[in-house]
C-alpha cells in the first residue's frame, strides 16, 4: 500500500496502492464492504488524510508535486 487513512467517523478507510494508477479503495469497516475503487493520480502518493469532522467525508492524497482532493459521495453517489 502506498497510503491508508482512516476517517474520523472510524466507519471508512481509504487505501492507495502502488498501481501505476495508484487506486483508492473506499472500505466500510462496520460492514466489511468494499464501497468503490477508481484511478487515483500517475504520480506518486505519499500520504492521504481525511478531514477532521466526523460527519465530512472528504480527504486528500499527497504527491510530490500535487494535492488531489477527494469527496466519495462524489463517486458513489452514496455511502452505505
């Protein structure tokens, strides 16, 4: 894995690996599903954090050269 983040509300956590894509996989913990896996960036990723709200959803990966913000309702549509 490149980069885990767990979310404030600790129901999700987002995971990056190290595909030349490097995917992030959106997990439900309490209900051991996988919600949704897309593209992330080409680059590097070294770090992802979820904001620090319990009730917001959205996080960020880190690059050496960019910033990708993220809101997975955005891909989802919905979070179960």
């Amino acid at each position: 894995m490149a980069a885990v983040g767990f979310s404030s509300c600790g129901r999700y956590v987002a995971a990056i690996d190290k595909h030349d894509k490097h995917r992030v996989t959106i997990y439900n913990i309490q209900r051991k599903l996988e919600l949704v896996t897309v593209d992330g960036s080409k680059s590097e990723v070294l770090d992802l954090t979820w904001s620090k709200r319990a009730d917001d959803l959205r996080f960020v990966t880190v690059g050496p050269k960019e910033l990708n913000f993220w809101h997975p309702a955005d891909v989802t549509k919905k979070l179960f």
